[in-house]
C-alpha cells in the first residue's frame, strides 16, 4: 500500500510529491522545504537528491533546514555516504 500523501497543510491541494516532483530550481525546492518544516512542525528537514539528473549535473546533494553550521560539517566529512537514511533510500526505492 503506497502512504497518503495529502497533506492538507500545504497550499493549493497539490499532494507533496507533486510539488517536489515539479520543483524547476533550487531555490524553489529550499523554499519548499522551510514550509514542509514548518508547517509540519518539525526540528529540521533535509531532502536529498539521489537520483534527479538536472539537480546531480549541478553538483547539488539536496535542501535542507539545517543551520550553515551543520551543513559545512556534513558536506566536510561527507557525510552523505555514511548517511543511514540515505542508505535506506538507496536500498529500497522503487
């Protein structure tokens, strides 16, 4: 069974794959993922690219919530390939 994705938080009835999938820019996705964040109330939010050729061909990994601070760390100890949740990514999707 594939999870619900309505979210009735987000504008426009749009679902939220919707607006990831239809995302043209960087700016538009970071944007997207302060008010995923805040909207669900959540800490922080990180949304990696794993496999959208026009965001890889950039050099982009993904978006995220996370102070600057944070983010240089993750990026110096590339963290990403150590990363568990983008390991389960890898391994299970579709």
């Amino acid at each position: 069974m594939l999870p619900d994705t309505q979210n009735a938080l987000l504008p426009l009835g749009y679902t939220l794959l919707e607006r990831i999938r239809t995302c043209q820019s960087i700016s538009v996705m970071q944007d997207l993922a302060f008010e995923i964040r805040d909207h669900g109330n959540a800490a922080h939010l990180t949304y990696h690219f794993l496999s959208n050729p026009w965001i890889r061909e950039g050099g982009e990994l993904g978006v995220t919530t996370y102070p600057m601070s944070w983010q240089k760390l993750y990026t110096e100890k590339n963290l990403v390939h150590s990363d568990p949740v983008v390991r389960m990514a890898h391994t299970r999707a579709c």
